[in-house]
C-alpha cells in the first residue's frame, strides 16, 4: 500500500540554529523546509546584549513576536522614525512590508518566539542597508 501524502501532525525540538539574512541566530523551528507547512513558519530568537539587526522588511508577509524574557528596543517606520520598547510578555505584531530594525542595548539576553506568513522564513525578508545609518549606534 503505498505511503499518505496527507498532512500530519509533526514535532520539532529547537535544536540547530541558522543564521538569518537579518544579522540574528534564529533556532529552527516550524517551516516549509523543516515540516512541510504552507502558509506559517515560527522560530525561536535569542538576542544577546549588544545584538541587532540589519535593517530589513519582510516582504508580502506579517510577523508576529511573543517576547519570553529580556527586553529590546524596534525602530520602525519608512525611514525607521519610530521606535518601541518591548519586555517581556508583550507581543508585536509588525504588517507586511514594514521596515524595522530590532536591537538589544540592555545588558541581559532577550528570547522570543517569532511567527510570519512565510513559510520559508528567509524568502520574504528584504534588507534595507540605506536605512542603517538612520538609527543611532549606542542607546540614547
């Protein structure tokens, strides 16, 4: 009898990680690659102090973050104008095509649980070098 091709259930255990275009180590998670999904994929982020990333948008495609512990500062905006505070059990939720650029100044390692409409993680995500200069270096 030949084998299903139907959908299933899948575990996977965070385990190895890989290096986003974004300038962060994501641990492998749920993705088209990783288990077949067609529509989400959601990965595990750890932020040391001092980490940020490239600024970059994620093209066609919404982000979602539950922020587990620490906490991190995100610009965002066309030319990266706004910026917010996150901690903690906060949640972020950031529209297709919206320029950011997450970073850590603070002294203790921030871990979250990142969720987008890409499937393939890696795909959509569109760096913005022209925007790197806009946000400060050091923490205000």
């Amino acid at each position: 009898m030949p084998a299903s091709t139907s959908p299933t259930c899948r575990l996977v255990r965070a385990g190895k990680a890989f290096e986003g275009k974004q300038g962060f180590r994501y641990f492998e998670g749920i993705a088209q690659e990783t288990v077949g999904s067609s529509h989400i994929c959601m990965h595990l982020l750890t932020i040391p102090p001092g980490g940020r990333a490239k600024a970059h948008k994620h093209e066609h495609h919404e982000t979602a973050i539950y922020v587990l512990e620490g906490r991190t500062r995100m610009w965002f905006g066309p030319k990266l104008e706004e910026m917010m505070e996150v901690e903690a059990g906060d949640m972020v939720y950031i529209p297709a095509d919206m320029p950011h650029l997450p970073e850590n100044p603070y002294g203790e390692t921030a871990r979250a649980v990142i969720a987008r409409t890409d499937p393939h993680e890696q795909e959509s995500v569109v760096l913005l070098p022209e925007l790197e200069a806009l946000v400060p270096a050091k923490p205000a």
